[in-house]
C-alpha cells in the first residue's frame, strides 16, 4: 500500500517527509517548507508537530478502514466480513509506507501503543470490530462475548502480526501467514457449537 493523497496538503507534506526522514527528524519546519506554507500556517491548523503526525496516521487509517469495508461488505455474515477486514488490514499495514519507515527508524515511537495505551488509529479499529462483532452476535455468526473485550483482544492480536510481519513472512509466506491469522480470528469469534 502506498500513501494515500490526503485532503491537506500540510499531511501530503508530513507523510512525504516522514517517508524520506523518518519520524525523529521531521519538523514542522520541513513539513511548511514541502507544502508550500509557513510554519506559523502549519502552527495555526494543528498546533505541533505530534498534532500533525496524529492527524496524518488517523486520516491514513479512516481510509484505510473505509476502503477494507467496501471490500468486505458483500460477505454473508459479519463473523466473515470481521475475519477478512482483519486480515485485510493487517496485510496493508504490514505494507504501509509511514509505518514501515517508523519501524524501521523510530520504532520506540510506536513501543507506547503496544505497552501503555491505544493510540486514536488503535481505537478507530476497535470500534469498527465492536460492530461487526454486535452484528455478527445479532445474525448468529458470533459467539455471545462483551463486543468491546473481544474487539481489543483481537486489535492486540492484530498488531502483532504487523509489527513482526518481516520476521514472519522471513519463516513463512505471506498468504499462509494471512490465512492463518484468518483461522485464528474464525475460530475466536465463531459461536461454540451446540451440544
């Protein structure tokens, strides 16, 4: 997946100099000077730097997020349309190029989102995950759980298939991988069978 065009060119302008810097050394000063604007322009609309990058990667997620669940929206069952919009974004993530390159530079940026707390992108998936497991316990595909516990423990679960997608596409193929991960998130989800 590339980088997405977005609506502002101050996020155009963050995402290119991210891509070519890396997160630590991306300023505001570079981010006005790409797009063409001041750097009291960039200050007025989002205030900081960290406002700007947050802006960027929910704006690249809510894209990301829409365009998975126009893919997925014609599947029989919300248990399927959950199973596959997980392993759908979990591909493109493990893909995206500002994550890739935070990773691959800055990965500290990210270890709070994994230790200490949901970042906004984190907590846009498990609201999309809260409904479709709220559909899916509705049309009888998934199980009776708390829609909002099953969402985080499968957010977690996700973002560990992206943040290690080089070491497991190195010991294995992507396809399976993603194949796997789609088992995994099945047969959490589906209702136990009846005795």
């Amino acid at each position: 997946m590339t980088s997405q065009r977005h609506s502002d060119p101050i996020l155009d302008a963050a995402a290119a100099t991210v891509i070519d810097l890396g997160l630590r050394r991306t300023t505001v000063a570079e981010v006005a000077r790409r797009a063409g604007l001041s750097r009291m322009t960039v200050y007025r609309q989002y205030g900081d730097l960290g406002a700007v990058v947050a802006a960027l990667l929910s704006e690249e997620m809510e894209q990301l997020v829409e365009e998975v669940r126009a893919a997925t929206e014609g599947l029989p069952t919300a248990r399927a349309r959950a199973v596959e919009s997980t392993a759908r974004v979990v591909a493109r993530l493990a893909h995206h190029p500002l994550l890739r390159r935070v990773l691959d530079l800055d990965p500290e940026t990210l270890l709070p989102y994994v230790t200490d707390r949901l970042g906004s992108s984190q907590r846009a998936i498990v609201r999309v995950l809260v409904e479709e497991i709220t559909n899916g316990m509705a049309d009888g595909s998934v199980r009776a759980v708390d829609p909002q516990l099953a969402a985080l423990v499968l957010e977690v679960a996700a973002q560990s298939f992206v943040f290690s997608a080089r070491v497991v596409t190195a010991e294995a193929d992507e396809a399976d991988v993603l194949d796997e991960l789609r088992h995994l998130v099945d047969g959490y989800l589906r209702p136990e069978p009846r005795p």
